[in-house]
C-alpha cells in the first residue's frame, strides 16, 4: 500500500543523572524506530523517529516501547489512526 509517515517522539532529560536510551521498539514490522544511542545530559533533548508504513486500509493503533535507565525503566507511547486509500 505504501505512503510511510513519519513523525517525532520529542524528549527533554528532566532528570539529574545522564540519560541513556537502551532499546526502543515497536510492536509490528510496519512501524519502524530510529532513536539517539548517545547520552543526555540533564537539560538536554532529543527525538525518536517513528515511521509508520500501512500495509492496508483501514483503523491502526501501534505502540513504541522506550527502555532507558530513568527511574521509570519502561515508557509506552500509542500510536493511532485511520488509513484511507487515495
């Protein structure tokens, strides 16, 4: 079907410590992730890019898991939509 869109996950390190991006992936062969491996520094930001490729019409809904040494470990971002064939 093709027609990719992409889109930008942005971030800030509002923490004290370095933050570092372990492993970001999603759930699905039609969305793709491309993240920084660098460190950040407290106060600094970056972006994950995600790109979405649908393979047919219709309702979507992917989520991106982000694995980091913030307190947190796990973040979960969700990703939805309608494709509609032009």
């Amino acid at each position: 079907m093709g027609n990719a869109k992409t889109m930008l996950l942005k971030f800030t390190n509002t923490g004290k410590k370095t933050l570092i991006l372990f492993d970001v992936y999603t759930n699905c062969g039609c969305t793709t992730v491309d993240w920084p491996k660098d460190p950040f520094a407290p106060g600094k930001s970056g972006e994950i890019k995600v790109t979405y490729n649908p393979t047919e019409e219709g309702a979507f809904n992917k989520t991106i898991y982000i694995y980091s040494n913030a307190s947190n470990k796990q973040e979960t971002v969700k990703i939805e939509g309608f494709v509609i064939e032009k």
